[in-house]
C-alpha cells in the first residue's frame, strides 16, 4: 500500500513538529477531524513505516559511525585537516587557515592506534574464549568416558566450603552445578 499526498504531507509535518493533531492540520485535514485523523494515521502501519524510515535516515545522518570516524582522525593525523584560526596582527585581527599542530595529529594517532589495538585485542579475546570452551568440552567428553564428574563452582567460599568437607575425610560427592 501506498501512501496519499495528504497522508505523506501528515507525516513530514510530524516528523518536523513532533505533534500529530498539528500535523494533521497542517496537512489539510480539517480542524474538528484534525485529532481523530492524527490518530488514525498513527495507527497506520504504512504511515507508521514511513515515519520511521525517514526519522532513521535522519538519525544516521546526524550521528557520526565508526567509520566517519576514523577517516576524521586519519585526516588529522596526515595533517589534511585544515581550520580558521583568529590571529592578531599589528593592525588589528586576521583570519590565517593552518593545519593540525603536531599536539593534534600525535593525539589523532593516537586514538586510531587504541581503536585498532582494541580490536585486535577482542578478536584475540574470543579466540581465547573459544579454546576455553573447546577444551572444556573434550575434557567434559573425555571424564564421561570414564566415568568421573566434574563440579564447578564459581563462589569461592562454596570452593572453600567442599574442599574443607574433603579434607574432612567425608567422601559424599555434591553432584550439583552452580553458576553464581
């Protein structure tokens, strides 16, 4: 389904005023009517999705990605960025264009250097995590082959608590697993 001229005209205007009653005015929709279109209209799910695509457009336009980003400091870095400054002269104040000082370009390195060790060190993270969790698993295979059990047990004190109860000379077995 497609959207009319009067409902695209409601839905900008609300997406610009942020009131529905007003944007049904403003779209032609009578004054006495204006509340129960807006509404309505709300309760559309093509209107609704039209809303929402615009208002997602906007979003991404305005803030700023990761990418962005880095192409920002990678430009400050290679001193590419330029910028106005105020200067004062003997005769009053001119306007002279420079580049990042060195202050501002080892500070953009910097930050793309932390950005790119950072991800290397999650990647490293995972695959660190994903061993863990491989070999957790073979032994886990491996001990019901033979027939033993592993406890595990995150809290230190219920740790301590079992290996007080089998240094006590107790050999009952708390086959239970928390994770705490």
């Amino acid at each position: 389904m497609k959207l009319t001229e009067k409902q695209k005209r409601f839905a900008d205007e609300y997406i610009k005023c942020g009131n529905a009653t007003e944007a049904a005015r403003l779209a032609g929709y009578s004054s006495k009517t204006a509340n129960r279109i807006a509404t309505e209209n709300l309760s559309k799910p093509v209107i609704k999705g039209y809303i929402d695509k615009v208002l997602s457009e906007l979003e991404e336009k305005r803030v700023m990605g990761y990418t962005e980003a880095m192409q920002l400091f990678t430009e400050i870095a290679r001193g590419e960025m330029e910028e106005e400054v105020i200067v004062s002269n003997g005769d009053g104040f001119s306007v002279v264009t420079k580049s990042a000082d060195i202050n501002q370009r080892v500070s953009a390195l910097k930050e793309i250097v932390k950005r790119h060790v950072a991800g290397g060190r999650d990647k490293l993270q995972e695959e660190l995590i994903q061993a863990q969790i491989d070999k957790l698993k073979a032994d886990t295979k491996q001990e019901s082959n033979q027939g033993t059990t592993t406890i595990i047990m995150s809290n230190v004190d219920e740790m301590q608590a079992y290996l007080d109860k089998k240094a006590g000379g107790t050999d009952e077995r708390d086959d239970t697993q928390t994770t705490n």
